[in-house]
C-alpha cells in the first residue's frame, strides 16, 4: 500500500514536471541559440581578423585621445575629462558641475 500522503505525490509529480520542462526549454530553444551565436562569433572573426586588435575603441562613441591608451591603465582626471565629450554644465544655489 501506498503510506504517502496525496500532497507528497503531487509536489514530487510537480517536480519532475518543472525538470521537464526545463531539460525541454534548453534542448528546443537555448541550445539552437546558442549555437548560432557561436558560428556567429566565429563567422565575425574570421572576417575581420585585424578589427579586433587592443586599443581600437569598440563602441562607436568611443573618444578619439583615449582609443590608443591600453585599457585598464590608470589615466588622471583632468585627462580623461578633457578627452571626454563635452558635460552640459549647471550651478544652481546649492550644487555646481557637471552631468556626464
């Protein structure tokens, strides 16, 4: 005979049901996805192969002056700001600056 309560059977049909239906969701839809970034990444680089070299800015809004420093190179301030696009500047009784 069967001792478990009906609940028990039932969270552990509910259970196995998610597992299911998360097993599926990877094979049918993330998988395919992720393949085809894959060839896609792989498609990109084998076409531009020189594009991808260190300190060629990969944004298109990135500034000029601070595409040919190596990222993760500490810069000053009053540098980076300079280099940077203009900043609308506000002053107002209690706060002055500027709003990047």
């Amino acid at each position: 005979m069967n001792k478990q309560p009906p609940d028990t059977a039932n969270l552990i049909a509910a259970m196995m049901l998610c597992v299911l239906v998360m097993i599926g969701w990877d094979y049918f839809f993330l998988s395919p996805q992720r393949e085809a970034a894959r060839l896609a990444k792989i498609e990109q680089q084998q076409a531009t192969p020189a594009a991808a070299t260190p300190g060629t800015p990969t944004s298109p809004g990135a500034p000029a002056a601070l595409s040919a420093i190596p990222a993760g190179t500490p810069q000053p301030r009053e540098a980076v700001l300079a280099a940077s696009a203009a900043r609308p500047q506000f002053d107002n009784g209690k706060i002055d600056g500027s709003i990047k």
